[in-house]
C-alpha cells in the first residue's frame, strides 16, 4: 500500500512539475476591422479600387445593354429572317455574350485584374499591421494573437488583452520596422 502512494505521489510530484516548467500561454486579440478603418492609406487603397470597379462595371454596363439591344432585335425581326442571316445574328449575339463572359471573368474572376490591383494596394498595408502585430505582441509577452474581425470566432476576450489600439498607435507612431 505504501509502494502504491509512493508511486502515485511520485506521479503527480513529477506531473505538477512538468506542468509548470510549460511556457504559458498568452493570448492577446486584435480587431483588424478597427485597425483597418483607422489607417488613411487603407481607405486611399479601398478608393482607388472603388473607382477602378465603378470604370469596369461602366464597361460591362455598355456591353450587356448592347447584347440586350441586339437581343431584342433579332427576336423581333427573327420571323423575317432567312435562314443565313438568322444564323449569322444567333453567331453575333453568342459571340457577344462570351465577350460578356470574359470580360467578366478578366476583371472580376479569382485570378482577375481586381484580385490582381487588391493585392498590390493592400499587401504592403498587411505587412505593415502584421509587423505591428509582432511588435506589441513581443512587447507584451503574448504568444498567440487572435483576429476577433477574422473567420476565427473569439466568444469571449477580456479586454486587457485586446491589443487592437496599441497595434494601431505604432502604425500611427510609424515605428514599425
């Protein structure tokens, strides 16, 4: 009996020790929403990008009403049509909505000009806050940073670990490096 509480004692003596020789662990989360409306350069980015969608949603605008125009026409006028031309227009308005298509898909597609002229604009704003982000957390001690505007849902945080204003002073402060 005496051999089993030594045992047991000597388990939870050596447990007790590993737990505590365990780094701890310190969260601190961030509202990259918050931060992001902060930052002049991010709503100069978000304008040029709004307004290079407003000059390509102008385009595409032209296009559909064309191919809607031309659409119209060929069925009012199909009944009077030769068999040829009827063709011919049937080519012209499939060629016209692929035109459709592609621009679309060009611009406004995964791989598109849009995602393409985003990146460029708000990579470098990303890089800045990511920086800023490293810098309060090894200031703070804090191990892990959650973004609670993410797709990573925060339930809960206590404020004193929000660390949302301090990443936006050094942004403001420009001493991220």
């Amino acid at each position: 009996m005496k051999a089993i509480n030594l045992i047991l004692s000597l388990i939870i003596f050596l447990s007790i020790t590993l737990y505590a020789q365990q780094p701890q662990l310190k969260v601190g989360v961030v509202d990259s929403e918050i931060i992001l409306s902060q930052l002049p350069e991010y709503k100069k980015a978000q304008d040029q990008l709004n307004e290079i969608v407003k000059k390509w949603q102008a385009e595409l605008d032209s296009l559909s009403m064309e191919y809607q125009e031309r659409l119209e026409n060929y069925r009012k006028q199909e009944a009077m049509m030769t068999d040829d031309v009827k063709l011919k227009e049937q080519q012209e308005i499939m060629k016209l909505e692929q035109e459709i298509y592609t621009f679309r898909q060009r611009k406004f597609g995964q791989q598109g000009d849009f995602a393409m002229e985003q990146e460029k604009l708000l990579s470098p704003i990303k890089q800045n806050i990511i920086k800023a982000i490293e810098k309060v957390a090894k200031e703070e001690k804090v191990t892990l940073v959650l973004d609670k505007a993410g797709e990573v849902v925060v339930l809960y945080s206590d404020p004193s670990y929000d660390l949302t204003f301090k990443v936006l002073d050094q942004l403001r402060r420009g001493k991220v490096k």
